[in-house]
C-alpha cells in the first residue's frame, strides 16, 4: 500500500481534489471490482448450472446465497480483526485469498461441492467491504464522504456488471467452469490495483480485540434506532436486488423472449447506471439531505421493478435500468449515513450494515426461487415490491429515530 506523510494530509481527513482523495477513491473502486467480480459471477452461469448439475433455480441459486451468506457471518468478526491490525491490512490479505479460491471453484465436480467452495470464498471475501466503509469514514473528510462512498459503490457496481459480462461471454463460447475462472482472474488483477494504490491509514488507531469489546460496540449499535433502521434497510434491498437478477435470466432464456446467453449476458449493462446513479447520489445527499434522496431512490428502485411486468422487452429493459439505479442510488445513501451516526467504532457498524445486507442477499435472494417456481415474473415482481415497499416505510421513520437515539445519549 502506498504511503502518505502526515504533512501532506488536511487535518480533518482527504477533499476532493487532493492527491490522496483520488489515491483512495480509485483504490477503493478497485476493492469493489475485486469484491462483486468474486461474488456475483455465479449469478450469469446460473442456467448453466441447472443444467450441468440437473438443480433447479432454487438449488443454482445456492452457488451465489452461499457466498452472500457465509461472508455474512464472517463480517463482523473480520471488521473486529481490522480495529486491530488495521483496514489495509486486512482487505489485501481477504482479496488475495477470496481470488484464490475463486481459481479453484470451477474444478468443482458438483454443485455442492462448488456450493462449499464458494461459502468458503464468501468467508474469504469478508475483510474488503468489512473494511472498506470504516476506512473511507477514518480518511476522508466528512463534507467529501458521501461523494467517496459513492465511488467506492460505484465500484461495486462496475464489478458486479463486469463479473457477469465476463462469464455470460465466456459462457457463449465455453462452459460455466471457463467462465467462472476467467472472474477469478479479473478479480485477481483488481487486487493488484488496491494493493498498490490504497494509502496507509493515517487517522487509524489499533483497538483491543476481544469477545467482550466486540460485543459491547455490537450492541451499542442495536440499540440505537437509525442504525437499526438503516441495517434493515440494506436487507430489504439487496435481498430485493439480488432476487430479482437471479430470476431475470432464467425470464429472459424462456418463451416469450428466448434471447440466446450472451444477449442475456448483455442486459447486466444496466449495471453502469448504478455506477453513475451511486456517485452522482453520494453527492446529492451532502448537499439536499440524505433522507430525501434515499427515499427518492427507493421509490425509482420500486417503479422500475413494475415496469418489468409486461411481456414487451424493451419495458424490461427500461424497467432493470432504473430498478438498478435506484438501488446502487440507496445502497450508497444508505451505507454513508452509518458512517456518519456511527462516531465510535465505525468498522463494526459498518460492518452490522453488510451483515444486514448480505444476509438479505443469502435468505431473500434463495427464497425467490421458490416465488419464480410457483408463479414465475408476477411472482417474483410482487415478492420484491414488498420488501422495496417495507423499505420506504423505514425510509420515512428515520430522521425520528434519529432524535430518538440522540435524545437518549444526550
């Protein structure tokens, strides 16, 4: 990781147009590269498997539920390790290991076998967005956070899509074993990039790691309300994300479209309108409230998802494109937010908001499959607009929670 003389750095944290600023910004939209590459590109190949593996849905699904699940649970014990051996440290060393195994799992001989190897790279995984909201909130200054969380989000984005586009074209001229190894090296050269842009921490200061601290942080977030708030939150829309992406390719295979996979492969383009809708959000919220634009976010999220419903492709097409910027929008909104109501131990907030989220992925994402079998694209279409439902009602609630929390500690 490069270093940064203390001299050279504003008081307060990094500004936008300092050298710094760009140094960890780019190195963090690599992490989120390195991160999503890994994580969902089972979600293209899911077909494929189906049909390698003779699994429904359901049980294809589990390739991209057990990474989302397992890093999940290995979040907050990860987000622990790194108040004690520091953000870098730890986001590097689970890059490394998560790219790794990601080379290994397509040699896998079954589906659960290769349902194994990937929890194991989703526990792998865990260090970088365990980190990496808890790095950005200690480095870089408040007024500029907001607009750097979104380019780390944006990063997520461009990962997500480029992991899927990789193996949807690998998967048109070869199998899903090709296509999943050909992420795993992508994956690998995005943690080249973190590892020799990310500025060592400066305002970081190591912390005792123990049970019992641990669990004494953990539990002064759920008790506070807003936190709570924004941790269900990020359940409700990844698990309404993800659902959605893990039924979509199946729609569009089948009658009436019947597009060929790498056409499909084509329609996780929409990706880069979260990448442009998480940056251009992240600054939005520092000048017009986070509030408002969250909410704004989740309601384009829910009309988007609606426009789905026709047979007609290009109303699916317009649908996923602001289905998919309404959500990376309120990812990012949301994500920066606990940073700033979280002032003590930061890693481990942030860490209880991917929890949420992941977790959200892993449950929500697996149970869709049950939804799409029984009543195909209406039925997952409702499913989803439920949960994005639930979350604009939370969405609505938190500025009084807000005062609540800060009426109690005050």
């Amino acid at each position: 990781m490069a270093t940064t003389p203390m001299a050279a750095l504003d008081p307060a944290g990094y500004r936008r147009g300092e050298a710094g600023y760009r140094r960890i910004t780019i190195a963090l939209f690599a992490a989120g590269m390195t991160t999503f590459v890994a994580m969902y590109c089972a979600q293209a190949v899911l077909p494929a498997l189906s049909t390698s593996f003779h699994v429904s849905p359901a049980g294809a699904a589990l390739s991209v539920s057990a990474t989302t699940g397992l890093l999940a649970l290995a979040i907050i014990p990860v987000s622990a390790l790194s108040e004690r051996f520091g953000r870098t440290r730890i986001m590097a060393g689970s890059a490394i290991a998560s790219a790794i195994i990601g080379l290994i799992a397509p040699l896998a001989p079954s589906m659960s076998v290769l349902v194994v190897l990937r929890g194991i790279q989703g526990v792998a995984l865990a260090g970088v967005p365990a980190t990496a909201m808890a790095y950005l909130a200690e480095e870089v200054h408040r007024d500029h956070l907001g607009a750097a969380m979104g380019r780390y989000i944006a990063g997520t984005t461009v990962g997500g899509l480029a992991g899927r586009l990789i193996a949807s074209f690998t998967l048109d001229v070869s199998n899903w074993r090709w296509a999943m190894a050909a992420a795993a090296l992508v994956a690998l050269a995005f943690t080249a990039v973190f590892i020799r842009l990310a500025p060592s921490s400066v305002y970081f200061r190591p912390q005792p790691v123990g049970l019992r601290d641990t669990s004494r942080a953990v539990l002064g977030h759920l008790r506070n309300p807003a936190l709570v708030a924004l941790f269900a939150t990020g359940f409700l829309l990844m698990g309404g994300f993800v659902s959605v992406y893990n039924m979509l390719g199946y729609r569009l295979l089948a009658a009436p479209f019947s597009l060929p996979e790498s056409i499909v492969g084509l329609v996780f383009l929409m990706y880069l309108s979260g990448t442009v809708s998480s940056s251009v959000a992240g600054r939005v919220a520092d000048r017009w409230g986070r509030q408002r634009t969250l909410l704004a976010a989740e309601a384009m999220t829910l009309a988007g998802l609606l426009l789905t419903l026709p047979g007609q492709l290009v109303w699916v097409l317009l649908g996923m494109l602001l289905f998919t910027a309404g959500f990376f929008a309120a990812h990012a909104i949301a994500s920066g937010w606990v940073g700033l109501i979280a002032v003590e131990h930061r890693a481990e907030a942030s860490s209880l908001y991917l929890f949420a989220y992941y977790v959200g992925s892993s449950v929500l994402g697996a149970v869709v499959g049950v939804a799409y079998s029984a009543a195909h694209w209406n039925g997952t279409t409702g499913y989803v607009a439920a949960l994005v439902v639930c979350a604009l009602a939370i969405g609505v609630a938190i500025p009084s929670l807000t005062r609540r929390a800060t009426a109690v500690t005050a």
